[in-house]
C-alpha cells in the first residue's frame, strides 16, 4: 500500500486549558481530496495552522512525503510542496490579478527580495501566471486590479496565486467562504478539475464537500470521530449525532 502523502501523528494543540487538537492522527492519500468536517471550534482551522507551520503542534508529529516536517517553517514546507490558502481572502489589492500570480511565482522561484519590480515584466514569471489564472477562469481578468474583482473572483485569484507555487498538497480553509450559490457551484466545478492535485479541504458548505471529497474526516472538540467516503460518513450515527444530524431536523 502506497505511504500517504500527509500524515499527523497524535497532535496534540493546546491553548491554556482548551485543547484544540486531540491526540490527532490524519491521513491524505496522495491524489485525494479529503475534507475535514465539524462544528465551529472542533478544531479545524488549528489543524490547518499546524499543517502549514504557522503554529507549532505540543505534541506529536507531521510527516509530508515521507519527511519529519513538525520543525519546519512554512517556507521550508511550501519549498517541499505545500500551500494553503486562508478562510479570509489575502490578495495584493491594488495590484492587478496577473502581478498578484506573477508575484507568486517570484516568490516560490525563490527570488522575492526582487519583489514585484520583476515581476512586472519578467515573462518567466508572468507567462505561467497567465496560465494560472486561465485554469481557475480568471483569463479575462488578467489587467484588472484585484480590488475590482468580485469576492469569488478574488477567491479563484487566491488558488491560482496557490497554484502557482507547483504544490503537491493544496490546504484549503473554507474555500466557499461569504459566498453566494453561483459563485460556490463554480468554485466546486473549478476544485473538481484539480484532480491532478492533492487536497486538504476545510468547508462548511456540506454540498461542497459531499460533491468533492474522496474521503472525509469529521473532528469534534480536537479528536476524530469518524473517517471514511461520503456514504459511510452519512451513514455514521456518531457523526449524524455530533454534526450532520442537525441538517436532517
């Protein structure tokens, strides 16, 4: 059996009394879209924080690929392959959506002290970020300042902008966030053609995720109740009782 691509090994997060993670341990198979499910504090977006570095676990440990990652900074995690992109939308405003991708590019090429006067002109950096931005169907809107686009726009600029540093692992928290039923049926069509990509999604729209998810994880209070296919997770009686049920009342 092939080794998952990301793997938590009994994390554990605590904030004072609180423990936000509990004694987690996680598994995303490579190629696979995997949603993480719960109710509001269960713990989701801690996880995504310890995922991508940006908070450190006090127990347990992260490997990506085979590596011990739980020490890492998030550069040295998105040089090995990974991205996330947040609940709240995090794009250069006033920059146009090709320099927003373009300044990505930069980035991950590992020359951002040039910053953006590059990449205003640079076609190595600008002619793959075009090319980022026809895929999430943003080419049209490639001159337009990020500010002028609509909230769902600027949530497709923010996948491209991750796109564009060649992940492996796609960490996306609540990518359908503040959006309306056209914009969220485009984003799951647009997140459905990233097959070729592995992904962690964090969402509350159950829609989305029982259209997407390859497998689910559903958290509860930090720990994992339940892992398994969208059917078996309906068909789960803790989870029913923890979470889903209160959608069937």
């Amino acid at each position: 059996m092939t080794a998952p691509l990301l793997r938590t090994l009994s994390l554990v997060k605590r904030f004072g009394g609180l423990i936000a993670t509990d004694q987690l341990s996680l598994e995303v198979a490579e190629g696979e879209i995997h949603a993480v499910i719960g109710p509001n504090g269960a713990g989701k977006t801690t996880l995504i924080a310890q995922l991508s570095g940006e908070l450190a676990p006090d127990e347990g440990r992260v490997q990506f690929a085979d590596t011990d990652i739980t020490g890492l900074p998030v550069h040295a995690r998105s040089a090995l392959g990974l991205a996330r992109s947040f609940q709240i939308t995090s794009v250069f405003r006033g920059f146009t959506a090709l320099d927003n991708v373009a300044l990505a590019v930069q980035a991950h090429a590992g020359h951002s002290f040039r910053f953006w006067r590059a990449a205003k002109r640079d076609p190595d950096l600008r002619e793959p970020a075009r090319a980022m931005l026809t895929r999430v169907g943003l080419g049209d809107r490639a001159d337009v300042p990020a500010r002028h686009l609509s909230h769902g726009e600027q949530r497709a600029l923010e996948l491209a902008m991750a796109l564009a540093t060649n992940p492996r692992l796609l960490l996306l928290d609540e990518p359908m966030a503040g959006m309306g039923p056209e914009d969220s049926a485009r984003m799951v069509a647009l997140l459905k053609d990233l097959r070729d990509r592995t992904i962690l999604l964090i969402e509350h729209d159950m829609d989305a995720v029982f259209a997407l998810a390859d497998r689910i994880t559903v958290l509860v209070y930090g720990r994992a109740i339940a892992t398994g296919t969208p059917a078996e997770i309906r068909a789960d009686r803790a989870v029913r009782q923890a979470y889903l049920g209160e959608l069937d009342a």
